[in-house]
C-alpha cells in the first residue's frame, strides 16, 4: 500500500483521495473527460485525511477567505 501523502506522515496511506497535501484540486495536465480522470490521486492515512478535511471545510466556511485563486472543493 503506497504511503501517506501529507508531509512528514510515513504511515500506510489507505484513503484514495483528489485533495492535495494543501487541500486544494490538482489537474493532471492531461486532456481529459470527466473528474476521475481530471484529477492527480492521492493517499492519506485516516487522520491526515481527517484533519485536511477539517481544514479544508474551515477555509470554504470562511468569508474573508475566497480571494484566492482555487475553487473549493464543492464548486467542482
């Protein structure tokens, strides 16, 4: 099983996940036709991906916070 994507985490990573270790949408460059294919994958263990949820979801809630130039991860 590949290991845990989110730095300085070495444990298993077993949630498949489009978030990256910042917590935003990667495109993969390539031409593709829908988001499965869109997008790079990565993996988490179960509390990485837990607390880059947490983090994720805070800043989509946050108003002052929509100037930057990624979409949350609902607009996709």
């Amino acid at each position: 099983m590949p290991k845990c994507d989110y730095p300085d985490c070495g444990e298993e990573g077993e949630v498949i996940s489009r978030l990256s270790p910042e917590g935003f949408l990667v495109a993969t460059g390539k031409k593709a036709y829908s988001f499965r294919e869109a997008y790079r994958r990565f993996y988490y263990c179960k509390r990485c991906h837990d607390e880059l949820m947490t983090n994720v979801w805070t800043r989509v809630r946050k108003p002052d916070d929509k100037g930057d130039d990624h979409p949350a991860p609902t607009m996709v």
